[in-house]
C-alpha cells in the first residue's frame, strides 16, 4: 500500500519537528528526497495542501535554516523550492524575513564546482531553478558584471553535463542563462509567472471569479486563517470554501 506522505512526516524528515534524535544531514537529505519522492503519487490536492501547510507552518524557520545552510542544495533550498508556487511563500517573500536570498543562492551556485562534483542533475537543475523563482519574486535583478559572468558559466557547464539527455536540469540551466543574457523573451516570460503571482494574493479566490483587488476599489475580503487569499463578496468566500478549507492554514509569520 501506497505509504502516506504529511506535513508531520516531511517536517519530521527535515528535522523541522525533532525528534529527539541525531541525524546526519546526508540521511536526512536521503529521507526527504524519498518522502518527495512518494508524495508525487498522491493526488495534486493533497500535494498542494501539503505544501500549503509546510509553507504556513514552518517559512520562517526554513528561511533561517536556509541561511545557516551551504552549498547550492540542501535540506531547507529543497523545501523552499517545493513551495514557492503557494500564495503562503508569495506573502513571505516580501516580508523583511525574507530578503538577501537571492544573492545568497547566486554566490552558492557561483562557488559550486563546476563539475557538478557530489550532486546529480536533479538537484543541480533544482538549484538554478530557486534562483531563477527568488529572482522574479523580486521583480528582477541586476548582478554585478563578474557575478552575472560567473553564474552563465556555471549554470553553463551544468547544462554541458546533461547536454541531450532532455532532462529537467537542461531546461533549468538554458531558463536561467537566458534570463542573465537579457533574452527579451524570457524576460518576458518571468514578467508573466511574477504577474501571475502577485495576482494570488489579488484576485478573488473563487475558482472561476477573475474580480482583482484594484489599488483605489473596494477592499476584497480577507480569509481571517490563512490571510493569503481574498474574496470580491461574501458570496465567493462562503462558496469557495469546500475547496479553500484543504488549502487554508493559519501562518506563523
Ligand atoms: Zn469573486
Ligand atoms: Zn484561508
């Protein structure tokens, strides 16, 4: 039988939650990737209210455990990037918390081998892929030259290592080299995800109802528990609700 994956096994996984036990992060890391692993075959509801949860229950401490961290993949960048897509990281991501993550992934990266030594291509596409997901949260960012340099030749040399094998990292690396070489259509690309985004935190969450907060229009609604959706009326809020409750957890932060 399929083993069930929750947010108290994956915290448990992440050392989030202790239990009183001394794991080495490599067995840790092992544990978490299968946990990730097992959760993928669950229905798409149940990941995202998963996510949902860790994301309201643990951004902030995940957040200092990813400051605390090194190199380009671990424990905490694995769980952040799993969650960057909730409304929850989208809120957090703008508080003062939250901010100089993306030069602390950008110097990782850039002082990574360039072999890719000790990680395979999953967590190397992964790595380049947060950076790129913190970078258009931030509404974009500009380098210095020689580190705009640097991570082209890194994200690079990754992609060399899995040239043609159509892998996820391959695409990762291409996203992000193109997003520091200024190519207008990708550019344009991370204009629409970060529009998207902030929209979550705008748009009336009725499935459906695409009534957006406007800067001078009437205040939506906010959900009292999670405050990270809003609602155009009343109507929407009591009517979405069947859907919202498995996504709607009350946030530490
Ligand atoms: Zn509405
Ligand atoms: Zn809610």
């Amino acid at each position: 039988m399929q083993r069930e994956v929750t947010t108290n096994s994956l915290a448990r996984c992440a050392g989030l939650e202790e239990a009183n036990e001394d794991i080495p992060d490599t067995d840790r890391y092992r544990a978490l990737i299968l946990e990730l692993y097992h959760l993928q075959s669950a229905p798409k509801e149940h990941q995202d209210s998963v996510f949902c949860e860790i994301a309201a229950s643990y951004l902030p401490q995940l957040v200092n455990k990813y400051r605390i961290s090194e190199g380009p993949v671990n424990i905490a960048m694995t769980f952040l990037n799993n969650v960057t897509n909730t409304p929850y990281f989208v809120r957090f991501s703008r508080l003062p918390e939250a901010q100089g993550l993306v030069d602390l992934q950008a110097r990782r990266i850039i002082e990574a081998p360039d072999n890719g030594e000790n990680f395979n291509y999953d967590e190397l596409g992964a790595a380049c892929q947060f950076l790129l997901t913190l970078i258009v949260y931030e509404g974009g960012r500009d380098f210095t030259d020689q580190d705009r340099q640097l991570l082209i030749h890194k994200a690079n040399s990754w992609h060399d290592l899995f040239r043609g094998t159509g892998l996820h990292i391959e695409e990762s690396c291409d996203l992000l080299v193109k997003y520091l070489e200024h190519d207008e259509r990708t550019i344009m690309i991370t204009k629409l995800i970060k529009r998207a985004q902030d929209s979550k935190l705008l748009q009336c969450g009725f499935p459906g109802c695409e009534q957006l907060q406007e800067k001078d229009g009437p205040i939506f609604k906010q959900c009292p528990r999670c405050k990270s959706t809003v609602y155009c009326n009343d109507d929407h809020q009591a009517q979405a609700w069947a859907g919202h409750k498995h996504l709607c957890f009350e946030p530490v932060f």
